[in-house]
C-alpha cells in the first residue's frame, strides 16, 4: 500500500514540475471560487489528528469559497485537481516532496511545521509531530479569515474570490510553552446546563459533543490541554468513554486539576462505599482507586497530577499536622510513581507528571516534601490574578521545571466572579510574563469557568503561552486587542478595543461582582460602599458617568454593525460592558438610597426605583443571550446570578430615613457646613453644592450676590416632589480669566435662598503655587502622585525601576527589575534604585500620613518578600512591606479592590517643601500611586486626579 501511496506523489509531481516549471520561483498556491476539483489529503498512516485536521480545513475553506472540498487518506487515488497535503515530516505523503532534508534542528521541535507552496496547485503541510500538523492547518485556516471564534462566539466567515498561499518555505516556531490549557470549572451555572439542556441532551451533560467543540477551539488557538470539567454536576470525564477518544482524535493532551491526582475526579468517582479518603487509615483502597485509571489511560497522552488533597478542594484527611501531612504525601507521590513504572513501556521520568502547589499543599512543600526532579512545579495564582510564588534559582534547576495555574474565573472566598470576565488583561500580561521570566515554561493552565464570557482573556493567554517573547513589551498588549477585535469587526475594531480597555479599566477599581460590598464563605448581605459621596467630587457619581458614557458607546457602535456581526458583537463586547454597567448602577443607586437616608433626603426612593430598574435590566439582556441570539444556539450558557450570592439579587433597602423638621437642606461637597472647598487656579476645579427636599413640597431657590467670575449650572430652581425632581445639584467652577480681569480676588461668598432660608456660602481661592519645578502640591489637604511620574529615578547597577503601562488605577505602574534576584541588604537601602518625589504644601502642620499604594503582588519567589524602604526628607529610613498571609482579612481586601496599602505618619513641621525617597528592596513591587494626607478626613476609594503642577 505504501509503494502504490508513493508511485501515486511521483506521477503527480512530475506533472505538477512539467506544467510549473522546476524553477519557477513566484509560485503560489491558490484556491478560487471557479476550482471545481479540489482535495485535500492527509497521512493515511498518521495519527488520527490528521484526519480530523483535514475535515476541518475542508469545511473552513467551504466557508470562504463556497463549493465542496474532498477529503481522502493519502491510499486512495486523488485526481489531478489542486491538492493540500497534510501529515507528518517524515512521512512518505510530505518527505518526497522536500527538496532536500530538513534542518535538524527544527524537525526535532516540539509541535512546529513546515508548509510550503509547491506550486499554484500543490500545498504540503507538514508537521514535526501530530499538533504541529494540526497548527499547521489551523494557522491556514486563520490565514484563510476562519476565526477561531467562529463557533464559540458566531463570528461570521467573509466569503473571498480567492485564497493566495505564498510559495516560499515557512518554518513555525517551536511554542514558548510546551503544555497550554485551560480548566473547564464551576460550570454549574454555564457549560452543563447549556451541554444538558440544549446542545448535547442526548448525554444530558458535558459530553463527547460539547468537547469536540471544545477541543477544536483549543486546536484553533494552538493549546493543547485540557483539565475537564470536575464540579458534582458533571460526570467525570471518564465516565463517558467518548472523551476520551475525542480528546485521542484531536490530539489533546488531558490532565486533571490539583484536587484530582492520577486523572480521578473525586466528587463523583469516589464512592462512599469506598471509605475515607485517606491515605493513612484507607490507603489500600486509594492505592486500588489510583491503579485502576492509571491501567486505563497508560497510552492516553496525559499529565498526570500527584500528591493528594481531600475529595475536593479541600485539604488531605487523616493527618493532624503539617509534619505529618508532609511524610504522608511523600509516601503518597512515590507510590504513584511506581504505579505509572509498572503500567507503561516509558520511564517514569519520560511521564508528564505536575505537582500544583495550590493553597495549603504550599506549606507542605516548604516544610520538606521531596519532589522528584523531573516533577514540574505547578505555581498558582492566589484565585484573584497574582502569583503566590515562583521557582527560586535552585528550583528554577529542575529537570521537570515548573508551571502555571492561573483563575479568570473563581468560587470562594472573600468573594466569587463568575459572571463576567474582568482579570485585566494588563495584569494577565504583567503575571505571565512574570513568571515566563523566571523558568515556569513547561505548562500554563487558564481557569476559564464556562469559557464564555472569557474569550478575550483566553485568546490572550494562549496567544502568549503559544509566543510568550512576542508580549515582553507591555505596549504590544494594545496592539493585540485592536487585532483580535479588527479582524473580527473590520473598521469598528479600534474603538471596540479602546471601549473594552475603559471596560477593564473600571473593573480593575472593583469588578461587578464585588460592588455589594459582600462576601462569601461565610456569605454576609451587601452593603455601603467604601465610596465618597460629598468628597472628592463624588466618587460615585464619577464612575455611573464612565459606565454611562461607556454603556452609549456600545450601543452607538453595534447599531452601526452590518446585521451578521451583531449577535458575535453581544457575545464578545455589548453583553459582559451592559451587564459590568448594569451591576454598578444598581449598586451605586442603592449605595446613594443608603447615603442619602442619613440626611432624610426625599429623593431615596428614586434612587431605589432606579437600582431595581437596573437589577430588571441584567435579567432582560441575560434572556436576550439565552434565548434570542444566535436562534437561542446560547440558551443556558449564561447566568446572571451564580450560587445566588447577595449582590445578584434584588437590591435589598433597610435604611431607617433620618427626621427632620424642615422641608427641604443642601449639602456642600466637603467638610464644611457653608464653605466651598478651594478652588486653585491653573486646574478647572469644580465643586457642588446639593440642594434636596426631605418632605413632599414645592421649593424654590436661587442664588444671589454672585460674582461674575464664579460659575454655576444653574442660579435659580425649584426642588418638586416628582420623579428626579426632588433633589439639584448645582456645579460651581472659576472662570479664571474673569479672576484675574477682577483682581485676582483670593476669596468671596454669594448667598443660597432656599426656601424661606437662606445662607452666606464661602469660596476661596488659590494661587499660591507659582514654582514650575517638578513638584506635587497640596490641594485641599491632599497631595496626589502617580507613582510612575516621579522627580527623579536613580539606576543602579542591574536593578531599575521600570514603568508598566494600562495597570493600576493610576494606568501606570512603576515595578522593580529584574526579578531574578535575591532581596538587598537592608542595612544598606541608599544604594540600591530610588524614586524621588518632591512635595510642595500649602501650610505647614505637625503631621500628615503617608499613603503607599501598590499592586497586591506576592513575592516572586521564597527568597523574598514585598518590601521598598521610605524615607521622609532626612529623617530614617523605614522599611515597608505589602505582603499578607494567607486568606487574611487585609489579602481579602487587597485583592476585592485590586491594591495593597500601607499608611505611614510623617512630619510635615517646619517647612513647606519636603522629598520623598523610595528605595527598591524586593524585586516584583509594583507601586501605582501615593497621597499625602494632610487632616484628619477620610481616604477616598478611587484615585482623586493627580495634584501635580500644571
């Protein structure tokens, strides 16, 4: 058979060079609309991953120009049409047709291809093993303007005239990472109802069908590994004999999660007939549980997970100590071992074979446990997007290096997200790269919940496990969110990409899920947001205008979209930005109802009407996903209110409304009862002035004696008790040309009538600040700075300070580099790198405190910690840590609101003009942004504008 394979390529490529030309050299293959014979053969010998690759291809280029492509193993005759050949390097199919043999170096690489265009109609594709085969038809079909989101998102394929593959040889790279995946988890509310109810009720679960669908998007995005779905709600992965087979056919390579050693899903594969599980008191069961799907999956291409947990995410059972934890699951691992060297023809150091590091299994490790060496070390994140540790430079020698397992998506405390996808791209980025420079290459594993909504996050990930050098410069990260929404959205993409970066933006301050103030595990109700309301020009006021503003954008750009494009557009962009807005109205109306209450304002009850119009709205897009777009394809995938925690429920009012015996009051932004806060020229501040009714009345109001330098929305009104009419704001600002033209007048009052009252209000202004030095200035008792913004910045030797850009609430972040380096010297902190920041006050005081703002980073690796040193003009130098232990209360609101803080009292004595000094102690610290508290009031939530001078 194989003789007659290849006399069948010879007859063939003698008639391809007679009618080509051997030396033809602007050959290209090209496939058009008009070809009515078109085939496309795969290795009749290779694995069935070939197969399945040309079935795919097939049916891609059948998209994009119509008509029917054949498809045949390469043992049966082909006819004389234009022909794409898929297979192995080194099979007879591809090898004839090489000019000469290939570098050596690249047919040994891992999952790499080569194709090249034999001529206008002969195209090989040949793959250094099965996935680079499968890449290599996959990237083609990409060529071809087949999204890998075609299915999992409804992106459209644009019908073309023609496709054009140049003829020059390529060679793909090998991947950055060897082993890249994701985990399908917490899919109660997602992915299995959706698999059960609708697209594979046949099974009634996530079965054979719903992963071939997910393994050909993971062969789309060049991944290659799956940890299935574990929660109760699914049968294990083994259960059904076809996903395995499935995962055979597409060449996945499965593994477990690290509660599920040796490819056992515990929730529903241990039995409670079995016994504890429990490797002291019942081991010889484990032992029989673990030997038989080792017997089962020997020839699976596989990672095995080792160690042992509880059934679930839960710690070992039947141990009382670390100590004794730790001797266990040695015992454990070895065990385990043995059973893969007794079961397979391979070594066991030739198994893959990962050890995650996950939660307390961390203090086992430290205490001594004896990892073999060619064990790769699975590192986590600490559920919310930060690194817990990485590989130190002993461990960073290991045989089996080390990886990643990484949450866009999380159940448990202090709080879920697993509604929407919000993990700012930026800090996926910073993370990864993070830990790509440190060594942990062999396997990068993205907790993606139900997949949908996280398609961005996970095009991302893959994109970098797959070229992880290609996303070294954080500038590159813009460029690959226009691309990704480019090509799927054509002229529209920019501005998607810019919308969904004010998208993450806002997420990063605090996502949806988060904004009840609640948590979970032990659940708590909501409650009043940490935001200000009467400072800091209305902190919540300035986030409803962002989403508002963002929330038209959406609308405005999918009414403009051709009809095909909008039901991907709802998927990817109008959905997750409508429902992030939704939530952060409904909670922020409840917030202003809770707020409001205290000064007895009538207005409450609009507010609340509005937060449970909001709550309406999440439910009516969330039918619109399930059962409107795409012909109800979605329906089940999508659920508004996952376990049902407080924040998802209808917004819940149990303030007590304060009495009063007047009709109506008025509230001014700040601390005073009747005086503006400073107004400084240079800086078009504004203020506000609230005027509201507390009982059902009609009152007028208008203000009297107003210079006409100072500016308000309105002078004059009346305060209704009709809907939205029962409170104004009136926004005061300096026209500062008129200033001046009137003297330059430091300070003024104008009277506010309301009612049959009436009161003097106070304004003043500053223009002290005249230096044009680079200096941060105080302003109404704050002093503002971005870290990256700094006077001065010191290198020394190989260390820096270097600036991450679109991180942080600031949009900037200032990290110490490099990472690969044990801490400094604490003794002698003046030596290493130094931030200076020169701060000017307005007066002198006793005290002030000191803000440090940071990313809530852990250390880079055991050798370090979370440390710069501080010091305050000449004073001492203190030494400064943001790192936190465990799930304590300060880890669980750092990572609630995305940053650390640290407060240190200062001496602002003596003199108006200080410098501030920051030294690098640990590697990896990342500061965002500094203030400069000069009374005693409250710390805002978000970040005031920064008081530098203009």
């Amino acid at each position: 058979m194989v003789k007659t394979e290849i006399g069948w390529l010879l007859i063939f490529l003698a008639g391809m060079l007679y009618a080509t030309g051997q030396e033809q050299k602007d050959a290209f293959f090209s496939l058009d609309r008009a070809d009515q014979d078109v085939a496309i053969i795969y290795d009749a010998y290779g694995p069935r991953s070939d197969s399945v690759a040309a079935q795919l291809l097939s049916r891609d280029i059948e998209k994009v120009l119509g008509g029917s492509i054949r498809v045949s193993p390469s043992n049966r005759s082909y006819g004389k049409g234009k022909q794409i050949l898929i297979g192995g390097i080194s099979s007879g199919l591809i090898r004839k047709f090489l000019d000469q043999d290939l570098p050596q170096n690249f047919t040994s690489q891992w999952e790499s291809y080569y194709r090249k265009a034999v001529s206008d109609s002969l195209l090989i594709i040949g793959g250094t093993d099965a996935r680079g085969t499968t890449y290599g038809v996959a990237d083609l079909a990409a060529y071809t303007g087949v999204s890998p989101w075609y299915w999992w998102a409804d992106v459209p394929v644009a019908p073309r005239n023609e496709i054009r593959i140049p003829s020059a040889e390529f060679f793909s790279e090998s991947p950055g990472i060897k082993y890249r995946g994701i985990f399908i988890n917490d899919e109660d509310w997602g992915l299995q109802p959706w698999a059960a109810k609708n697209f594979e009720k046949e099974v009634g679960d996530i079965g054979p069908k719903t992963y071939e669908k997910v393994f050909e998007l993971l062969l789309r995005l060049k991944a290659n590994t799956i940890w299935p779905a574990m929660h109760p709600v699914t049968r294990a992965f083994f259960h059904y004999p076809g996903n395995a087979e499935m995962a055979k056919a597409y060449g996945i390579v499965v593994g477990t999660s690290h509660a599920e050693p040796m490819l056992r899903n515990n929730v529903d594969e241990w039995k409670k007939e079995f016994g504890k599980f429990d490797y002291v008191g019942n081991s010889e069961r484990v032992y029989r549980y673990w030997e038989e799907r080792v017997k089962e999956t020997v020839s699976l291409d596989a990672i095995y997970t080792v160690g042992m947990r509880g059934v679930h995410d839960s710690g070992m059972e039947g141990v009382n100590s670390v100590a004794e934890a730790a001797g266990v699951l040695n015992k454990v691992i070895d065990d385990q071992r043995s059973l893969l060297s007794r079961y397979s023809d391979k070594a066991v150091t030739e198994m893959p074979q990962a050890f995650t590091i996950y939660k307390e299994v961390l203090s086992l490790y430290d205490h001594g446990l004896e990892i073999p060496e060619d064990i790769t070390l699975v590192w986590t994140d600490d559920n919310y997007g930060y690194i817990r540790r990485l590989s130190n430079s002993k461990e960073r020698m290991r045989s089996g290096g080390a990886g990643v397992y990484y949450h866009a998506s999380y159940w448990g405390r202090p709080h879920d997200y697993l509604w929407l996808s919000t993990t700012h791209p930026s800090l996926i980025r910073e993370e990864m790269m993070k830990a790509y420079s440190l060594e942990a290459r062999n396997l990068w594993i993205l907790n993606v919940g139900d997949i949908k909504p996280a398609e961005y996050n996970m095009q991302l990930f893959m994109d970098m496990a797959f070229n992880p050098e290609k996303f070294t410069a954080p500038e590159v990260l813009r460029k690959h969110g226009k691309k990704f929404y480019t090509e799927i959205f054509g002229a529209a993409g920019n501005t998607i990409a810019e919308l969904r970066k004010e998208y993450f933006d806002l997420a990063f301050e605090r996502k949806p899920e988060f904004m009840g103030w609640s948590q979970t595990e032990p659940t708590t109700k909501t409650k009043e947001s940490d935001y200000q309301v009467s400072e800091f020009g209305d902190e919540i006021a300035r986030r409803m205008v962002r989403y508002t503003h963002l929330g038209r954008k959406t609308d405005s750009i999918g009414r403009l979209l051709s009809r095909d494009l909008r039901d991907a557009y709802f998927q990817l962009v109008a959905y997750p930005v409508k429902g992030a807005m939704f939530m952060n109205q409904k909670q922020l109306h409840r917030n202003y109802a809770i707020k409001y209450s205290r000064q007895g304002r009538l207005s409450v009850q609009d507010h609340r009407d509005r937060s449970m119009a909001y709550h309406d709205s999440i439910l009516k897009i969330t039918t619109q996903y399930n059962n409107s777009i795409s012909d109800g394809k979605w329906n089940y995938i999508m659920d508004y209110s996952p376990r049902n925690l407080p924040v998802y429920g209808q917004p819940q009012f149990e303030e007590v409304m304060e009495k009063s015996e007047s009709s109506y009051g008025f509230k001014i932004e700040g601390e005073e009862d009747s005086k503006l806060p400073t107004f400084y020229i240079g800086y078009g501040d504004r203020s506000f002035i609230d005027l509201y009714l507390v009982k059902p009345d009609l009152v007028k109001w208008k203000v009297k004696g107003l210079p006409e330098w100072v500016k308000l929305s309105s002078d004059s009104g009346t305060l209704k008790p009709e809907k939205d009419q029962k409170e104004y704001r009136i926004l005061v600002t300096i026209d500062e040309d008129k200033w001046k033209q009137s003297g330059k007048p430091e300070a003024t009052s104008f009277k506010l009538v309301l009612g049959k009252s009436s009161t003097m209000i106070e304004l003043e202004v500053s223009d002290f600040y005249e230096s044009t030095d680079r200096v941060f200035l105080e302003k109404n008792h704050w002093v503002s700075i971005h870290a990256t913004n700094f006077t001065g910045n010191t290198q020394k030797g190989e260390r820096y300070w270097k600036r991450i850009d679109d991180l942080g609430y600031s949009g900037s972040v200032i990290q110490a580099f490099p990472l690969a380096w044990a801490e400094v010297d604490t003794l002698n902190v003046e030596e290493q790198p130094t931030l200076l920041y020169d701060v000017q006050l307005e007066s002198a005081y006793q005290k002030g405190n000191l803000h440090l703002f940071s990313l809530p980073t852990h250390p880079v690796t055991n050798k370090n910690k979370v440390r710069i040193a501080v010091q305050w003009d000449n004073g001492p130098i203190q030494i400064v840590n943001f790192e936190t232990q465990g799930r304590s209360e300060t880890w669980k609101q750092n990572v609630l609101r995305n940053s650390a803080s640290v407060t240190l009292e200062v001496d602002l004595s003596k003199k108006l003009r200080h410098r501030l000094k920051i030294y690098m102690v640990d590697p990896g610290v990342a500061l965002d942004y500094i203030y400069i508290q000069t009374d005693e009031g409250a710390v805002p939530y978000s970040l005031v504008p920064e008081t530098n001078h203009k």
